[in-house]
C-alpha cells in the first residue's frame, strides 16, 4: 500500500466574552499592561474557588453545532497537570472524558469532509516574554490572558494538503467570525494553529510518528510549513529513515521547518475530575435552543447573496467574512443598487459608520457613460437585441459603476433603454 | 502488598516537579506503598463505581459573564509574593536555555 500526507489539525480560538472563564477578571487582554488583570482564581492562589462562565459554555456548544457535532448533555472538567511558568496553578482547567461537543463534519469546497474529532473549552495560559536582561537569559511572565475562554477543535487526520489545511482554517475562521464568538485574530494570538504530519497508510492507520508544527501566525504558514514538512519526511522514508517523532518551528523567511529544542515535557499529564467544578447536565431543549440561535453558514448567505442581488462569487464572499460588513450591506441594499453598495463596501470606499450618502442627481445621466458602457459591451448589447432582456441588469450595474452609484438606477436603466431600442449603435 | 518502586517514585516526583534525595526516593518508596496497600482495603467493598462523584450532587453551578472588579489585583498585589519581578512582569530563569 502507499504512503499518503495525512494531516490533522488543532486549533485555538479565544472567544470574545466579556469575562474571563472562571472569575470575573476581563477576558481583552491585548495591550494591557502586564498583570493588571488577575485575581486569585487566575493567579491560581490557594483556595480560590472557580465558576465557569455560562456564556462561554454556550458559545462552545454553539462552535461544535456549527461544525455538526453531537453535544454531550453531560460533560465534566478536568485538571490536566504539567509544570511551565506560564500555567499559575501546576495544572489548567481543560475537559478530557467528556468535552461539550465530538463527532462533527466540515465539507471542502470539492465535497471532501473533514471529521471533527472534538470540541472542548479550557483556560489559555499566561504568556511568556524571553528577554536577555543585563545579561541573563530570562523568561517574563504576565497573567492577564490567564483564564481567558479557549475553545479547542480538533480535527481528524483527514488533511492531504498545506492548500487543504489552508481551505479548512478559512471557512472554519468564517464560521467562527459568523458566530461573533471569536475575533479569529491571528496577530493578537487570539486563534492558534497546530497541524500534525506524517505519512502514514491511511487516516485509521497511521504511521509510527507524526511531527506538530508550532506558533504558526498565518493561513499561508499553515499551508507553507505542512508542504515543506510533507517534503521533508517524504526524502526521509524514500531513503529508509523514519521521521523523528517531535515538535517544529515554522521560520517565515525561509519557509522551512526546525527541530524545536522544546524542554522536555512529560506526557503523563495525569488528568483527574476538577473537584472544584460539578458536572454541567444540559437538556436536549436546551441544546436546540441553542441551535436555533446559530446564524446562517458563511457558505449559504454567499449562495443567497449571488443569488438574490447577482453580485459576484468573489465579492459575495468578501462581503461574508466581515459581519459589520455583511450587516451594512442588509441594511442599506434597498436604498441603493445592491452591486453598487457591494462594491462600494468591498472597496472600502464608504464608511460603515454611516448610512451611505445619496447624491443621486435623479436629474440626468450623462450620456457619454451610457455610451462608453454600451460600447464596452458589445456582446451584452447583442444578447439584448436577441431577447435576452435579463441582461439589462448587467448593464445598469455598469453605469452604476461607472457613476460611483451616483445615479438612480430606475434612471439608468431608462436612458438605457432609450438607446438600446434607438438607432443603432455606430461602432 | 503492593509495590512502588524507587524507579516509579523518581518519575512521579519528576512529574510533581519535587528535588527528591536518594534516600528520600527509598523511604517514600515503601510509604507509598503503605499507603496504597491501606486504600486498597476499599476495593474489599462493595462500592457502585458510577455513583462515585466528587461533587455529590450538584450540577450547573456557573456564572453570568460579568466583570467583577471587586475581585482584580492590582499590579503590585498580584506581584507581592513573586520572588523576582521585572517591569510589571514575573521573572523566571529563560525556559528556553
Ligand atoms: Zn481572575
């Protein structure tokens, strides 16, 4: 049998509640100054009690509904022990046995579905700073992402490609954005990507090892660091070697992958029930509630946006993965042409605190602009002439663009018309 | 009579991130296994292993998500029991060396 790239992935997003996970200390961490947002729960003193923030249940929930997962209408907590200075406690609070949501599905545009292994909420960790100070290497610690809600999904090794993977992360980044769970923003930390990589016979039979790849910042780092380890490990079994089992680094300028000397971590992480936390037991009314609050899949508002106001796939799509841009466009579409306004918007040229200015001079047209239009597109005309009247939206979309949206479109389409069925058009 | 080898003690101490001496590890080793051998008399009894919680029985104990400014450090309380402290910040020896 033949090796394939078999591919899985893990991924971290913070979700945008208000407070924390397990105390009320603000969850917006970014640019604060250092440890300015702790309490004895994220500081993990002694004897601080935590209480899960229902919010941040509901959205994980939400998250494993969105990618067509079965929900646990019991799950649990639990402690998951190792030592690193980024983690207060000696152990974070994360779920083992029974995460909210497993057994899920996201379909690739070609029809290909990528399992969903899990979906499970935790407590981010502190963030470390290395700094060489007067000389010594030092590491800084600062506690104010301590606790901050992270959702982990985890995928199947059902990946076979750096072009795949990157496929996935978008339209699951899409959903996550279409939720208003997550910022997805992977400058500020705020979601994470871990593929994991080897060659093996199959996803149910996979090789003796497989390599992670760590503190990948971009979609375009995920895909470049998968194709460049697939490579690697590949010319490494043709010459009879096996990949080593470890962790690498992604380095950018060279587009190559390195042996991370990580410290050695044990992975004995002894998870037992967090004693602290009893059980959250959901009725099943309660999980359609929550279906029910989910928004449109990203995928079937850009299928009812081409569908409905004939805008392009591609902007159709740029209009979905920005809700405050999408939301504009609902609102505003009825007072001004529909392809306009999406342009407009996907252009960035209106400002979406406002309402967008109307200067339709319902005067006139300026029939230079219909002329240019008609000239330019000479076969629409011809499909015109021979019956096919449904063109004419096309062509009034153009003087729309041509004006900047600047005239009413009942008007264009009128002066259209007029020389349309005039005389001929001298070429 | 159970056993906890000197060589499962050093892994555990490892884990627990404990400096334990040689005779430390041989000392514990046999209080361990103590310890165990008196835990083990409770599998003479008849327990239902899934009514075994350590939560009795409470369920759904959570919280609105609400800023409780009550409860936040400041700065210089949050660093007050830190050994080193640079700038704000907690300061550990580099992890990476
Ligand atoms: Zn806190």
């Amino acid at each position: 049998m033949k090796l394939q790239p078999t591919i899985g992935l893990e991924i971290h997003v913070e979700l945008k509640t208000r407070s924390k996970m397990f105390c009320g200390c603000p969850a917006e961490h970014f640019a604060k100054p250092a440890n300015s947002q702790t309490c004895p729960v994220c500081l993990g003193l002694p004897g601080a009690l935590p209480v899960p923030n229902r919010l941040a249940i509901d959205w994980a929930i939400m998250i494993g509904l969105a990618l067509d997962c079965q929900v646990n209408l019991k799950s649990t907590f639990d402690r998951k022990h190792y030592f690193y200075p980024d983690l207060a406690k000696g152990f974070q609070i994360t779920q083992y046995d029974d995460p909210f949501s497993f057994k899920g599905q996201l379909k690739l545009e070609s029809g290909k579905v990528i399992r969903i292994t899990r979906v499970h909420l935790e407590e981010d960790t502190g963030k470390l700073l290395h700094k060489t100070i007067d000389g010594h290497k030092l590491t800084l610690v600062d506690f104010n992402r301590s606790g901050v809600p992270l959702v982990e999904i985890v995928t199947e090794p059902d990946i076979s490609s750096g072009e795949e993977a990157k496929e996935f992360l978008k339209k699951l980044r899409d959903i996550l954005r279409s939720l208003g769970v997550s910022d997805c923003d992977m400058e500020k930390g705020s979601m994470r990507l871990e593929p994991n990589i080897s060659w093996s016979l199959s996803a149910d039979k996979l090789a003796d090892y497989k390599v992670e790849i760590k503190n990948l910042n971009s979609f375009r780092f995920a895909q470049a660091g998968i194709d460049y380890e697939l490579k690697r490990q590949k010319a490494l079994l043709d010459k009879g070697e096996m990949p080593v089992q470890e962790t690498r680094g992604y380095q950018p300028a060279t587009k190559a992958t390195f042996s991370q000397r990580v410290k050695e971590t044990a992975a004995d992480y002894r998870y037992f029930p967090e004693p602290d936390i009893p059980p959250i037991v959901l009725t099943k009314a309660y999980v359609e509630n929550l279906r029910k609050q989910l928004p449109q899949l990203p995928e079937i508002v850009v299928q009812e946006l081409v569908k409905d106001f004939h805008l392009s796939l591609s902007t159709a799509q740029l209009l979905v993965k920005d809700p405050l841009k999408l939301a504009y466009f609902i609102q505003y579409n009825r007072q001004i042409d529909a392809q306009t306004l999406a342009n407009l918007i996907v252009n960035k040229k209106i400002d979406l605190s406002h309402p967008p200015q109307l200067k339709t001079t319902t005067e006139t047209v300026d029939p230079k602009i219909i002329d240019q239009v008609l000239k330019e597109n000479k076969d629409v005309v011809v499909k015109y002439k021979a019956g096919k009247t449904s063109v004419m939206g096309f062509l009034v979309g153009q003087v729309m663009r041509q004006t900047r949206g600047q005239v009413d479109p009942k008007l264009a389409s009128q002066e259209l018309l007029k020389r349309l069925q005039g005389p001929a058009l001298k070429s | 009579m159970s056993s906890i080898s000197p060589k499962l003690v050093k892994h555990i101490a490892k884990l627990a991130n404990l400096p334990l001496s040689a005779g430390q590890i041989n000392k514990f080793s046999s209080q361990l296994s103590n310890v165990l051998d008196f835990m083990g008399q409770l599998s003479k009894l008849k327990i239902d292993p899934k009514k075994a919680s350590p939560h009795l029985d409470l369920t759904n104990v959570t919280r609105e998500d609400k800023i409780d400014t009550s409860r936040i450090l400041t700065q210089k309380q949050a660093l007050s029991q830190a050994r080193k402290t640079h700038q704000g910040y907690f300061l550990v020896k580099a992890i990476f060396s």
